[in-house]
C-alpha cells in the first residue's frame, strides 16, 4: 500500500531516496526547483546530466521523460529528472503532464526507490494551473503501479498546498 502524502516546503530540504526534478530538457538547470536542486545538490548532479546529454540523451531529456543522476549533497540517494510540458490553452498536454509522474515512478521503481518526493510539475515558470495539475498528478500516481512505499507532494507555498488537498478529496 503506497502512502500519498503532502508538505509545505522546500523538496532540497527533504529527505527522501528519490527526489524529482522539474527540469527541462537541457538538463543544464535553470530557476525554481531546477535550480534550488543544482544550488543545494552541488555540481555532481550537473556533471551527471552533462554525461548524460553526451551520451543517451544527445538531443535533450524529450517531454514526459525521466532519467535518475545522484542526489549529490541533498539528503537522498538520486535525483528524477523529468521534463514537464509548458502548459497551451490551445493543446491538451495533460497525457504529456500524467507522463511526468508515470516515468518518474517507473524510473524510481527501477531504483528500488522507497519514497519518492515530487514538487507541482510545470506549475512555475511553464505556467500550468495548479488545480488542473494537481487533479492530473494526483490521478497518475493513484492509477500508477509502483513499489514505491510514499510518494510525497512538496509544495512550495499555500495555494499550491491546497489545490493538492482539494484535488486529495
Ligand atoms: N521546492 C518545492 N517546490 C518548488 C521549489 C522548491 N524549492 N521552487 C519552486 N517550487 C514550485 C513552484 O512554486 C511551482 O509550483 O515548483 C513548481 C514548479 O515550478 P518550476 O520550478 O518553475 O518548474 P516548471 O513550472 O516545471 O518549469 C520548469 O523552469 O526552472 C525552470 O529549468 C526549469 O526550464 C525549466 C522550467
């Protein structure tokens, strides 16, 4: 039986065996947790995904995908980096959204990952709404087989804390 759990906080204070990134697909960091997660993980976390884009992912990590690199200085064992879809009032990219949380679950499967630690994908800077994301990650991860024992919401502030627990039930 998976726990569903949700915190008010900063996901680089956490301690957790996985930690997902909300990157993009450079892999190269950028601000909100992408940043906070290169700032607090160190540079060992950037060297990996440096291998990385040189050798898998040549072209970047595509949209919905997910790839495990240490955790570096951070209180866990790897980071999940995923690439979550910016959102359009034109396109429906839910799938590309769902895809986010089934990969990372899949990839932390694949760790033996116990407990897992998301923060609100694509609720930043790619301007997603956070109850429609909330409502999207909460239905992913609930219909996702996984060994995972926790998988945990971080959110960074209030509202976002409430749209998780409207969308909780
Ligand atoms: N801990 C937890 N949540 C955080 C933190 C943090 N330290 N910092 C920001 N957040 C929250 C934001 O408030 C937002 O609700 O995480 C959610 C996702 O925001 P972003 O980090 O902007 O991620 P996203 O919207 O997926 O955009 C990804 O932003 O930082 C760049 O390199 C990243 O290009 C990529 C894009």
């Amino acid at each position: 039986m998976t726990a569903i759990t949700l915190v008010l906080g900063d996901i680089t204070r956490q301690r957790a065996d996985a930690l997902v990134n909300a990157a993009n697909s450079s892999l190269l960091g950028g601000g909100g947790v992408d940043g906070a997660i290169h700032r607090r993980g160190g540079p060992a976390i950037l060297q990996e995904c440096r291998r990385l884009r040189a050798s898998r992912y040549g072209r970047g990590l595509p949209t919905g995908q997910a790839v495990a690199t240490t955790a570096g200085n951070l209180d866990a064992r790897w980071v999940i980096h995923t690439v979550g879809p910016v959102y359009s009032a034109e396109e429906d990219r839910s799938p590309l959204l769902a895809s986010c949380y089934r990969e990372s679950l899949r990839v932390a499967g694949e760790l033996g990952a116990r407990t897992v630690a998301f923060p609100a994908i694509s609720t930043g800077v790619y301007r997603w709404p956070m109850d429609d994301a909330a409502r999207i990650a909460l239905e992913t991860v609930r219909s996702t087989p996984t060994t995972a024992e926790e998988i945990r919401f971080v959110l960074f502030d209030t509202p976002a804390y409430e749209a998780f627990t409207r969308q909780l039930g």
